[in-house]
C-alpha cells in the first residue's frame, strides 16, 4: 500500500475542536446509543430534532469498545466510554434515515460538531438499515466518522491545500487499504476493521504516542502478540480470541513486588498476564507476559477426583472463564509459606478460587472454596482485613 504523508489527512479544523473537548478533563466519554425508538439529539448545524433510532447490537458494542480500547494504547489521549447522552464527549447513534439535503439520497454515515453553552460535542450516526446486511461495511463507517472527530480528513479534501496523490474525486483517491478515510470500495474486498498505519501515523502525530498504558477494568482489549510458555500465540486458541483479553486488574504473581496486568478470554478459556513493561516477548522462564498456563489437580493426581469430573478444579476453572464468571480479588503470600496465591470471586457468588503460583508466577494449582472457607483461612492467617476486597 501506499504511503499517505500525514499532514494530508490531518485537518486542523476537526483537530481544534477535539483539543479543547480534551482539555475539558483530559478524556473523550463516548455514548452508545442502545435503545430503539425515538430519542432528541442536538443535529449540529442541521438543528435539534427526534430521530428515529435502532438498537446498537451488543456485538457491535463488544467491537467499538474493543477498537476504541486498542486505539487508546497507541495514541496519547485517553477513552471513556458512558452510559447516558448527558455530558459525553461524541454520541453514537444506528439512525433509521439519514437525509441531509431533503432530496431523498441515501447517506451512509454523519458526524456533526455541537458548542452548547462553549461545550463542543460530537454526535455521529450511522444510517443502519442502508448498511444492515453488511456489518463489515456498518463498522468501517462507524471507525471512518470517528477518526473525524479524532482530527482526520478524507484524503481527497483539497480544502486546507493538501491532497493525496493530486487526486479530488474520491473515486480516484486512496483506497480503504490505505487510509479509513478514503471512500472507494476496498482494493481487495474487505473493509478494514482497525485504522491503517497511514491514520495511525497522522494520528501520532497529532495526540502523540501513548506512553503510558492505563488498563480499564472489565474492558476488552486486543492482545495480539502474546504467547504462553512455549510461545504459542493465545495458547493455541484461534485468533478470533487475540481482541477479547478482559481487563481484571492488577496481580503479582511471582512476589517480587511488581504488579502484573491480568486479563481473562472467554474465547479461549485462559488468563493472561502482562508485564508492567508489556514486553510480549518475556513469556519463557521467568518471564511475566504470557497465557497462563493449565495445571493438573493434585485431587486427581491422588485418585480421588476424576479428570474432567465435576469436581475437577481445573476443568472449572476453564468453565468460568468460558463463561466469563471470574473477578480478580486480591493476590499475596497469606500464609507466608513462600508460595504466592490470588484469590478470585466467581460473578455468581457460588464460590471463591485460590490459585497458587510457581517462583515464575505460572499457575500450581487451584481450589475452590465456599465464602466460609474463603473468611477462614483469610482470617487464620492475619489477612481478614482482605475478605472485603475478594467478595468485591
């Protein structure tokens, strides 16, 4: 693919208003609107007025926060995503009929800028029914109107004097390959489900690089890279697992002092942890970024489990995480026998897990325990003060 030079699809115009949103509270809220029926939006240049919405799916939630969380890895400005229209900095909305010159044309999306009170908003909508049987194409909309509002222009735009290529038709310009921002039908059929490295380029190069990862707890995040002990990418899941590494907090496995990310994947019914260097490449020995590996119970071992019964701890443990039914407690040595644990709360409330770790940090074994048995031992070995923070 070519390479587009990022001043040509940068405008400053979108940019200026981005930076003073930003500059509100150094972070851009973004509502999804998940309801059908009519809601009152404030239209932007075309006036305030009802529209007519339909429901954003949950899948497509799942992957606009996925996208916005791997984007806020990479640039230097921080997401939040909020749950009402009050106070958020860009609105999304799956509109039923997008018609902006009253001529009955088909518009596919739309983003309009809002200064309510000197407040500038982003509101965009997207014309589902036009785009329903082809969700690929619905998204690519979705990631093209919101690197508007981010600062990007189509490649086309002649009107800040650079254009790419010298070309001013768009069907003669860049191809989505390329650039997000470009309106051509993709040069080898798929539409791109992340920003290119032309737009990741631009958008460098006016926010910065992220130089300081903040995880979102309960968020969803694309892991790419990581492997488990032998270097197998996601545990020899299919890469459909590599965007759904569930943010759980903070953990040190290893007791030595540093605090590893802990992420969970319900696609492949592992957990991972990453180093507070996000190294992706120290997930041998010693190492403290990679996919947890299994473990044998020692029940079975004994003969007095059977393997893959009920009763198994390890054949549960994959089950909750399948079913993403685990919550990341607290971590510590609580007996002080050199062997670091972490306790989890299944989200059910049907029981507590206590993993214990090798030196390494890779997982020795797990159990299962009731909330009576869980108090007791926190309580046995001085650490009641933390029963509060495993039940959560």
């Amino acid at each position: 693919m070519r390479e587009i030079p990022s001043n040509e699809l940068i405008s400053n115009e979108w940019v200026e208003i981005t930076e003073q949103i930003n500059n509100l509270d150094s972070t851009i809220d973004i509502y999804l609107h998940e309801d059908n029926g009519q809601v009152s939006v404030n239209g932007g240049s075309f006036g305030a007025q009802v529209i007519n919405t339909q429901a954003i799916s949950m899948s497509d939630q799942n992957f606009y926060e996925s996208l916005v969380n791997r984007l806020d890895l990479e640039i230097d400005l921080d997401f939040n995503f909020v749950e009402t229209q009050e106070d958020n900095d860009i609105a999304v909305y799956y509109d039923t009929e997008i018609n902006i010159n009253n001529d009955g044309g088909i518009t596919l999306g739309l983003i309009v800028t809002n200064s309510i009170q000197d407040r500038y908003s982003y509101e965009i909508f997207l014309n589902e029914p036009a785009l329903r049987d082809n969700n690929p194409y619905l998204r690519y909309a979705f990631i093209h109107e919101l690197g508007h509002a981010l600062g990007l222009e189509h490649p086309f735009d002649d009107s800040d004097g650079d254009i790419f290529n010298g070309q001013i038709s768009p069907w003669s310009s860049a191809y989505p390959e390329e650039t997000v921002m470009a309106y051509r039908d993709p040069l080898h059929g798929n539409w791109p489900n992340y920003y290119t490295e032309n737009d990741l380029n631009a958008l460098i190069s006016i926010w910065g690089e992220e130089d300081e990862i903040n995880y979102i707890k309960e968020s969803v995040y694309e892991l790419i890279e990581i492997k488990d002990y032998d270097g197998n990418l996601h545990a020899g899941a299919s890469t459909s697992a590599q965007d759904q590494y569930k943010y759980q907090g903070e953990a040190d496995l290893n007791g030595d002092g540093s605090k590893e990310n802990i992420f969970t994947n319900a696609i492949s019914g592992r957990w991972a942890s990453v180093g507070s260097d996000g190294d992706f490449g120290d997930y041998g020995a010693g190492g403290s970024t990679r996919v947890v590996g299994t473990y044998n119970d020692p029940l079975i071992l004994s003969g007095e489990v059977e393997a893959g019964g009920p009763h198994d701890s390890q054949t549960r443990f994959q089950n909750d995480l399948w079913a993403d039914n685990l919550g990341l407690g607290v971590d510590g040595d609580f007996d002080s026998d050199g062997t670091q644990e972490v306790y989890w709360r299944t989200n059910d409330g049907s029981a507590y897990l206590r993993s214990l770790h090798h030196a390494d940090g890779n997982i020795q074994y797990a159990n299962y325990q009731n909330y009576a048995q869980m108090s007791d031992y926190l309580t046995s070995t001085g650490n009641s003060n933390l029963i509060s923070t495993v039940v959560g």
